[in-house]
C-alpha cells in the first residue's frame, strides 16, 4: 500500500497513524490536509478533526483529490516566504505588525524558526505559552496543506521560548534535587511537547535522574525519578527504575 487517508484531533495525530499505517517515517511521507473541521482564526484554529491523505515519496495516488489552498496564498518558492506571507497577512487581519526572521534550527532537525517581533507581543504568547502553541499549529497546518507535505516549523515571538527555557531549566533542576533527597518521583505541570523535550534533553546523559511523560493527547506531565535502586532517606525506597529519557 502506497498511500493512506486517516484522521485525528490533531495534526500531529493524523501524521503518526499514517506513519504507522504505511510502516514509514514521518519524513518519508507527502501529505495532503484533505478537511479541518474547525472554528476560529481562517478556519484552522481550534481544530477539532484533521482528514489527511498521506503517500509514501515518490509513488502517486491513482484519482487523488487536491483541495487548492485560499486564493489569498499565492504559491511561493520555500516554505519559508511562504510562511513568511501568511504570518504577515495573520498579522495585517489582527491589526499588528510583524519583523519577520526566518532560520533553520539545524540541517540535521531540518526544522524552520520563525523569530517574530512585535508590539503587544503578550497577546500573541498568551499564558504559558498557549496561544503562541496555536499560531505556531496554524502556521504548520497551513504550510503541509500548500506544500503537502508535514512541515517542522518553531514560531517564537519576542524571544519567549528561549527565556520559556531557562525557567523550565530552572524548575526541573529544582525537582531533579528533590528527587534526589526523598527519593520520591516529582511531576511538572502540564506541558507540551516542545516543552517537554526542553527537560528530556536536560537529563538525557543523566545517569541519576530519568525521565518520562504521562498523560494522554498534546499536553503532558514530565516524570522525573530516580534511575538509581537506592534506599532514600527516612526508609523510603526510591521511585521504580527503568524510566527511559525523551519519552513523549
């Protein structure tokens, strides 16, 4: 089988049963958003289902249906100027103005950042992160509907994400220590995934300190225990080994 039509609550969602579906990688896949059922911003935020058609590179699908992207999104020669206009004609649409920098994370992540910098950039954020986690899944959904193909793509907005970080640093180092003296496992609070890996990749050559998500959907707790069988202070044995770090 070539190619397969699945849907999920989420993008994310949709993109791993295809994975599994056709036994291939995420990067291995041209994708094609067929329906969002949505409310909101252009149609695409707050999403509540995700129809896609995925095929594995290289190989056509025999009477596949394209849905053209709005005529308000001329074709484009990267995903980055592409990316580039739409959060320009978001930004026109909400009244603001955007400084626009777009970079790769790394060739090897091959993940697109787009640096924003804008006035009332709070509202853009909004608390904890929230409404920026959406634009960025706006801006992601939109770019593998044009280009049908999944598309790793990081928004931050006045450089929130990088001072984001050094809190999350912060506190999971606080709980690591913790972990520590009582022996007892320790959970942050709901997080996502960007997230979420910030703290995987903190302790990942720790060879006291594991780690592991727990929760269902895009928004998770981080586990953080002891890797080590020791006995914890007071008589409390230490929390269960055999936690593997960068669990999701």
């Amino acid at each position: 089988m070539d190619f397969i039509e699945v849907e999920g609550k989420t993008y994310e969602e949709a993109i791993k049963k295809a994975s599994d579906g056709l036994n291939v990688q995420e990067k291995d896949l041209d994708i094609d958003v067929k329906e969002v059922d949505t409310k909101g911003i252009l149609g695409l935020l707050g999403s509540k289902k995700v129809r896609i058609t995925a095929r594995i590179k290289g190989r056509t699908i025999p009477s596949m249906d394209i849905i053209p992207t709005s005529e308000a999104f001329e074709a484009e020669d990267t995903p980055e100027e592409y990316g580039k206009r739409f959060l320009t004609e978001l930004a026109t649409i909400s009244g603001l103005s955007f400084n626009i920098k777009v970079s790769k994370v790394s060739e090897k992540l091959d993940r697109l950042l787009f640096m924003v910098q804008c006035d009332n950039g709070d509202i853009l954020i909004g608390k904890d992160g929230e409404t920026l986690e959406a634009l960025q899944y706006l801006l992601r959904l939109a770019i593998a509907k044009h280009y049908k193909q999944a598309a790793k793509i990081l928004i931050d907005i006045n450089g929130y994400r990088e001072k984001r970080k050094k809190a999350l640093t912060i506190m999971a180092k606080r709980l690591a220590d913790r972990v520590k003296r009582t022996g007892r496992q320790q959970k942050t609070d709901p997080l996502n995934p960007y997230e979420r890996r910030i703290i995987h990749t903190l302790f990942k050559h720790n060879k006291n300190i594991s780690t592991k998500s727990e929760g269902e959907g895009h928004i998770k707790k981080v586990v953080i225990s002891s890797s080590g069988n020791r006995t914890a202070p007071s008589g409390n044995r230490a929390a269960p080994s055999g936690y593997r770090n960068g669990n999701r």
